[in-house]
C-alpha cells in the first residue's frame, strides 16, 4: 500500500561499509528496480502489505562509519562469499557509488581508539568530548536530510559489538545526563548516535547488543520529543529458532535441563567478538530470551562464540537441547542453523525502516513495543515468545489499518 503520498525519506546507517549495510544499499536497489523478490521482507506480507508504508523508490541511504575500507570492498568479500549475486552489484555500482559519497566519519568507542585501519577523522572524534561527538553526529544527519529535502530520517545502527558497559548513576535521569555531560562526561559511541538522532526528531533503531537509546535518560528524550524508537540486537538466526522451539517444551510440560549452544561466525562481526569484553553483552542477549520463555532458574544454559576466518559472512550454531519426560527419561535434541547473518538481517532493517517511518507520520512517540519480534532483547516488553510477538506485530497492524 506504499506509494499513496509522495515522500522522500532517509535511511542513515551507522556502520554504514559493514556487510549488513552492504546488503541493504544493494538489496535497495534490487527491490526498487525488480531484479530481486522481496523474500525476508514481512513487511511485504500480509497483513502488514496493507499498511501506507515508505515504498523502495522513496528511500535514500547515507551513514557513519569508522573505517578505511570503501563499499566495492565490502560488496567484493560478499560475492566472493556467495551472498550478493555479481550480477546484482555490476549493475547496482552507479546507487552504490552515489551512497559511498554521502558517508561521513564516525565516532569511535572510546575501547577502539589506536585501532588499526581506522579512520583518522573518527580517531579524532573518538577521543573529543561526549557533546562535540554528539553535535558532529547530529550535524551530519541534519545536513543529509536538508540536502535531499528528506521529510524525515530514520537512523539504524548495524555497527558491530561494542564492549560490555557497566550501568551509571547519571544515565538514570535526563537531567542527571545533562548535567555529566556538562561536566565532560562520556557516552559510548553507540548512546552518542542515539542522542544525536532522538535530538533530531529522527526515529532510531537499536539492530545491535550495544546499549545505544535503552539508558532511561535517552528513553526519557525520546519520550519528551516525541520520537519512535526500538531495539535492541536483530533476532536472525539461533535465537530466532529459540524463540520458536523453546514454547513447545512448555507447552508439552517437558523439562529442559540443559540448552546449550555453540556458534562459529568468520566475518568482522566474528572478529570483534572474539574479544571478551565484546562477545559478554553479545551472549547475554542470545541466552535471555530462553531463560524468559522457559523460567526455570535450575535450568543450564551456554552459549559459545568462536571466530573461524574462512566463513566469512556465513555462521553455523549448533545446539544441544537436554530435557526430561515422563518417568524421569531423559532425551535429547539438536539442531544446526547455518545461514548468511548480513541477508537474514538485511530484509529486518528494511521492515524496521518502514515500520519506523510510519510510526513517525502516527506521531507514535517512544518505544515501539510491536516491533519486539525482530530483536533477542526487546527494549519495550518481556515478550519473548515468536508466536506472541507476531501476534503483537499483526494486531498493531490490523488497528493501524482499521484507523485509516
């Protein structure tokens, strides 16, 4: 139902040469030109095909990001790696090329200044103030918008993990945010791009583990401007498959005693979370929503995460499901998921997109607690169960539609 007004609307990518951002401008493309099908995208699906949705022809792409490597580079690996078709990029070069030049320098966490390979630009942003990164940013995004005459913008973070942060007393409050800031507090890199944008009036979207609009300080901005906004790590692949097997052992009163998983990843995703410190927020969102849907405190659970260079953009999770019957006998289940992270993920960020673009023409401000099923963490509820968040999304779309 795209397409009954006309509109221009941005989609700013932070972590905009990475491959799910790569994905996105090509896949883009695709769609608008009908050299690809709409495969992934829910959005294009019933009942949600009946909502005034952005079409593909009114979105354009820019974004932030930190380092030196350009698009071709990103597309190249991800042809190599049998994930974009060449065909699609040969004749998508023009677009990309064209999104290539609208990306600017971001701001690096504070943990990956001195990082190779970097930016000598986002270095420098790195180690400035919290509100000097956070005027840089926002400055950015304001100029793309009036540049192309967008009627709005809707900022997507893809970056990758950022190290685990420990909550603050001054991230409780709005005020109390302020106020540190005044006083040369620091943000880390991803709360720099979500209060940059929340301050713009521009709807964010959280498709990482890293904290970005979840402190309460940057909810409470979101709320008193009004400005829609969700997250938080884009539910792709094993968690997906989680959040539809784990209902079926309650639903049939089986004990499960133990869940354990191992995932092997080999692209820059993989990389960063070979490092501890990053891969603990990227676990703790995988195991939450099992131990949500289950509750059982005495259940084990694990996840594993181990990098393996010459996967590439492909992940394979392998689980084991120990769990309990009738007469105490226990039995077991396994499953292995192996699947592209960046085109499982592309397709959500485009449905997010869309769906936050109309939140914002509703004047839907704060959380969007109907887009829980495309996150392991949802920001907005403790819903974690597949079946009820799609019954969440439908009924949000069948009142939206019913209103119009």
């Amino acid at each position: 139902m795209s397409g009954v007004e006309a509109r221009r609307v941005g989609l700013w990518l932070v972590g905009a040469r990475g491959s799910i951002s790569t994905c996105v401008v090509y896949g883009l493309a695709g769609l608008r030109e009908g050299w690809i099908d709409s495969v992934g995208l829910i959005t294009d699906r019933e009942p949600l095909d009946r909502l005034d949705l952005v079409g593909w022809d009114e979105l354009i792409v820019g974004g932030h990001d930190v380092c030196r490597r350009d698009l071709t580079r990103s597309a190249g690996e991800l042809v190599r790696g049998r994930v974009l078709p060449a065909e699609l990029v040969a004749a998508a070069a023009p677009e990309a090329a064209a999104y290539e030049a609208r990306i600017r320098p971001g701001v690096l966490d504070e943990a990956e200044v001195g990082v190779p390979d970097l930016l000598a630009e986002s270095a420098r942003l790195g180690a400035a103030s919290t509100r000097e990164q956070i005027e840089v940013v926002r400055g950015d995004i304001e100029a793309f918008r009036e540049e192309y005459e967008l009627d709005r913008v809707i900022v997507v973070n893809v970056s990758s993990t950022e190290v685990a942060h420990e909550p603050r007393p001054e991230w409780e409050s709005l005020a109390e945010l302020e106020r540190a800031l005044d006083a040369g507090g620091r943000l880390p890199a991803s709360c720099v791009y979500a209060y940059a944008a929340l301050s713009a009036g521009c709807p964010h979207v959280n498709f990482t583990p890293n904290l970005g609009a979840s402190l309460p300080a940057l909810c409470e901005l979101a709320h008193e401007r009004g400005v829609p906004h969700c997250g938080s790590d884009g539910k792709t692949g094993e968690t997906l498959v989680k959040t539809a097997l784990a209902p079926m052992f309650r639903a049939r009163a089986l004990r499960v005693l133990a869940w354990q998983g191992y995932n092997m990843l080999g692209n820059r995703d993989g990389a960063v979370l070979s490092d501890p410190v990053h891969r603990a927020a990227k676990i703790e969102n995988k195991d939450t929503a099992l131990r949500a849907i289950l509750a059982d405190d005495e259940m084990h659970t694990h996840v594993g995460i181990d990098y393996v260079p010459s996967l590439g953009d492909w992940k394979t999770a392998w689980d084991f499901v120990h769990f309990e019957g009738f007469l105490g006998v226990k039995m077991s289940l396994q499953f292995t998921w192996q699947g592209s992270d960046s085109a499982l993920a592309a397709p959500l960020v485009l449905d997010l997109v869309r769906l936050a673009d109309l939140a914002a023409r509703r004047r839907e401000g704060g959380l969007l607690a109907h887009t829980g099923v495309f996150f392991k963490s949802p920001m907005a509820g403790e819903e974690h169960e597949l079946s009820a968040q799609l019954a969440a999304l439908w009924a949000y779309a069948e009142r939206v539609v019913a209103e119009s």
